[in-house]
C-alpha cells in the first residue's frame, strides 16, 4: 500500500478577471516568476493565458530579470507575497503585497493591500492614473496662475486685496479639481 499526497496551492479567487481587466487597462505584457518548477508555472500560466513564464527562479534570478528589463526601458509593477519576493519587491518601480504577505515582503512594498482580493489591483491602476493626472492639473494651474499674478502683483497692478483674493480663488480650484478624485470620474483607461 502507497500513499501519495499532492498540494498545491490554488489559484486566488478572480485572477483571471483582474488579469482580464489589467489587459483591457493597457498592460500589455504580464509575465509569471517562479520559484516552482516549470511544469507547475507552465499549468497556472496556460490556465490563464500568459504566454511568457519563467520557473525554478531563485530570489537573485528573479532580481536579476527585473533589472535586465529595466535596463532595456522597461517599467516593473511586481506582485508578490514571500520572503523570497523581498528583494524584486524592491527593485521593481512599483511593488505590491497583501496584508497576509510575510512582513519582509510588505517591508520592501509601496503598497499592501488590507485585503487578499487580487481585483482590486485594476482600482488601484485607475486611482494613480487619475491622481497623476490631477496633481499635473494643480501644478499647471498653480504655476500659470503664479506667473500672470505675481509679478502684476510686485508691480502694483494689482491691489493688495485683489492679489489676496486670486491667491484664495486659486487655491480654491486646486482644492476643488482635487476633490475629483473622490466624487469625480471613476473609469480610466
């Protein structure tokens, strides 16, 4: 009589969907670093269509991949939750772990999710991609604004009060174009 025990570990509930929506997102090239053997990374990959996976990667292969795309351009977003994804965690440009993920991981992350719901990365996505867009708005806006006044202002065009009252409109709209973010437009693509 033999016994034979296998384990695995599953797949986290809605990967295909959040790898589905980061595709429709713009991320065009979401590749697989494993430590597990090729076979293994080979299924899970196969499973959910990622054409290019890489296993038997030791903590330094994975490092050393990461920063040989770089090298070429590439910008890095790298998920992961072991100790063993510590050092591509930091090297990649941005870096993801969860709440459960080893405190080594969450240490060298710029983000940890509360939560293990993988779907949220795409929220993530469209919350930097919008507050990117309005910080640049604000700083436009402040610096155009501050060129015009100012030195109208240091002339004496315009009273002291008025200059008083323009710096409080404008910070007025920065406030306000910043209030986007929460009450504003949700889909970004």
């Amino acid at each position: 009589l033999k016994l034979l025990f296998v384990l695995e570990d599953a797949l986290r509930p809605q990967v295909a969907e959040t790898l589905a929506a980061l595709k429709k997102q713009g991320m065009n090239k979401i590749i697989i670093l494993s430590g597990d053997h090729p076979d293994s990374v080979k299924q899970i990959a196969s499973k959910l269509g990622i054409k290019e996976y890489h296993g038997h990667k030791t903590p330094e292969g994975k490092l050393n991949w990461i920063q040989a795309y770089q090298k070429k351009g590439h910008k890095i977003i790298m998920v992961g939750d072991g100790i063993n994804d510590a050092p591509t965690l930091a090297a990649a440009n941005v870096s993801i772990s969860f709440a459960e993920a080893t405190e080594l991981a969450q240490i060298n992350s710029d983000f940890v999710l509360l939560s293990q719901q993988l779907e949220r990365l795409p929220e993530m996505r469209n919350i930097a991609i919008r507050t990117r867009r309005i910080i640049l708005q604000n700083l436009t806006w402040a610096i155009g604004y501050n060129f015009t006044a100012v030195p109208f202002a240091a002339m004496g065009l315009i009273p002291p009060w008025g200059a008083a009252l323009g710096m409080s409109l404008s910070s007025f709209i920065v406030i306000s174009n910043s209030l986007r973010l929460k009450f504003g437009e949700k889909n970004v693509k």
